[in-house]
C-alpha cells in the first residue's frame, strides 16, 4: 500500500516507490507517511476520507 501512497498514480513515481521498496521497506513506509503511530489514520485519509467525517 505504501507504494501505491507514495506514487500518488503517476507511473514514474511508481517505478522509483517500488525502486525504494526493494531497497528498504522502512523508508517507503516513511516516505509515504506510514511510518509513525498514526498510520491507520493516514492511510484511511488516503483510501476512504468519507468515514473520517462520519467518526467527528
């Protein structure tokens, strides 16, 4: 899922995400904002910001 963050859907950004996966997973998971306690709500930002709203 990182990856697919980091890319944001521009193909370039995809080869150089997975480039950086292969290297060291960990720094994908920072470079995409995964990283730190609050990922969950990162990547629920990233996949569904609606139940965000709903949970306010």
């Amino acid at each position: 899922m990182g990856i697919l963050l980091l890319a944001g859907g521009v193909p370039m950004q995809l080869e150089s995400a997975l480039a950086l996966a292969k290297r060291d997973w960990r720094d994908l998971l920072a470079a995409a904002g995964l990283a730190n306690a609050d990922w969950p709500v990162v990547l629920q930002r990233a996949l569904a910001p609606e139940l965000l709203q709903n949970e306010a």
